[in-house]
C-alpha cells in the first residue's frame, strides 16, 4: 500500500511540478502519509516477533497470522486511497489552490483506515499467549 500510495502520488506531484513548481513542497504531503502505512507494518512485525515464544500453539499462530493481515490489508486499502487521492489532489490544487484543505482531509480519513487495521491488529497478536492458560 504503502510503495502504491508512493508511485501514484508521486506521478501527481511530477506532473503538478510543470505546472506549478512554487507549490512542490506543499504537495509532498500524501508521500509522507504513504510512508506512514509502511511504519504501521513495521510496529505489528516487531509486536509479532516479540510474541514467538516456546512453546508456540497452532492458537499463537493464527492470531499473530490475523494480526498480519488485519494491519497489511487495511494499510493496503489505505494506500491505494491516498494514492489515488494524492494523484487527484495534487494536481487539482495546482489548478485551484483552496482545494489543499479538502485534500488534507480526505488523506487524514484514508490514514485512519490502516490505523484502525493497526489497532485491530495490536488487539489479535496480544489475544496470542492467551491459549495457554
């Protein structure tokens, strides 16, 4: 998502740059959110990690499986929205500037998608030792 969010938002920004290169900077914004959905996945890999203790039951497995996959495809679905919103948003701000606040926030509300799949996903991989008791 992530990588997605990246490529498309970056064609945006290129393309934007011909038109209105004093407004570059202003529009890096959805390339810094994409990078966020990256650092989601990193954090619910290191809680995973930090869970692998012996003795591992099939029940650990699957939580932190479902950990994996609730935070990576909410962050994936995040990160073709902001993709796709970032391409769209740059570009039309080159064209009328009072539309960057309208960009922030559809961007904001993209991010919290992939948070809320991190918090569901935090949720799951703590539920794994739980089997053993």
């Amino acid at each position: 998502g992530a990588a997605y969010a990246t490529a498309k938002s970056g064609v945006g920004i290129a393309s934007m740059g011909v038109m209105r290169p004093e407004l570059v900077m202003k529009s890096i914004v959805p390339v810094v959110m994409a990078g966020v959905l990256g650092i989601y996945g990193l954090i619910i890999a290191v809680i995973i990690s930090i869970g692998i203790t012996p003795p591992y039951y099939l029940f650990d497995g699957y939580a932190h499986l479902a950990a994996g996959l609730a935070c990576g495809l909410s962050a994936m679905s995040a990160g073709m929205a902001i993709g796709i919103v970032g391409d769209a948003g740059v570009r039309a701000n080159a064209q009328q500037p009072k539309l960057f606040v309208g960009m922030i926030l559809i961007l904001i509300f993209a991010e919290a998608l992939a948070l809320y799949g991190l918090i569901v996903g935090i949720i799951l991989a703590s539920s794994a030792g739980s089997s053993r008791q």
